[in-house]
C-alpha cells in the first residue's frame, strides 16, 4: 500500500519503500504546464525529504520540449536522487535518449523497459529516513 497517493487526469503519483513513483494516463501529452503541476504534486508530497522517481512512461503519447526542460532542471528535480524511467518502444527509447543526452538531468538516470529493474537500481539511491541514536 502507497505511503502516500495523488491522481489527476494525467498521473498517478505514489511513494511506496522510498521510491516515488509516477504512471501516466493513456496517450497523455505532457506540456511544461502540466509537468509544473506534476511536479508541484511530487514536491509537496515529498515534504522535503529526497527520494529517487521511477517514471512509469510507457503510455506517454509526447512531452514537449518545454516540459522536457524543466524536469532537467530546477525545481523539476527538486528533491530528487536519481530517476528510473521505463519506456514501452523504440520511440520512447529515442526521446528518452535524447533527453538524458541533450537535457541532461544533474543526477543518476537510467531507461529500463520493465518496471522491476529499475526499481532495484533505484535502491541504491534512497536515503535513509530514519537516524538511530545510541547512547554512548
């Protein structure tokens, strides 16, 4: 069960074990108005602990340039360790290229075609949420 859940006409968004995770609606396109308000979504829920995003976005119709540089940037990656996007096809994998290549987001991302794998690559980079104290 999600830690925490949001759901619009474009997005699920959840955080579950330290990962939050992002699956978009049938053929959505993703203009830099709807990724503001997506990530105004990820970046209250996250409550400004950072956590590592898998990008569930197989079912992404197009994201506009505009959109594709904000989340490269700023508060597009506010609170965020790395990010695991998983594509569906070979159109996918070409934009999802071209954007770790020409908008390179300053931290770890990865493609993955499953949903599994890129979810254990994501463990390496959560961060712990709980600090134990002992008494010395």
């Amino acid at each position: 069960m999600p830690e925490k859940f949001f759901k619009n006409e474009h997005v699920e968004i959840w955080i579950k074990h330290g990962i939050v995770y992002h699956k978009y609606a049938s053929e959505v396109v993703i203009t830099v108005t709807i990724a503001k308000e997506i990530t105004r979504q990820r970046i209250l829920m996250s409550e400004g602990k950072k956590f590592p995003l898998l990008v569930d976005g197989r079912t992404v119709k197009y994201i506009t340039k505009d959109a594709r540089e904000y989340w490269a940037q700023g508060d597009g990656i506010k609170y965020l360790t790395a990010g695991a996007f998983i594509i569906g096809n070979s159109i996918h994998k070409i934009f999802g290229n071209m954007f770790l290549k020409v908008n390179r987001p300053p931290l770890p991302a990865r493609l993955f075609t499953e949903v599994e794998p890129g979810v254990q690559w994501l463990q390496k980079f959560r961060e712990t949420q709980e600090i134990e104290y002992t008494d010395n």
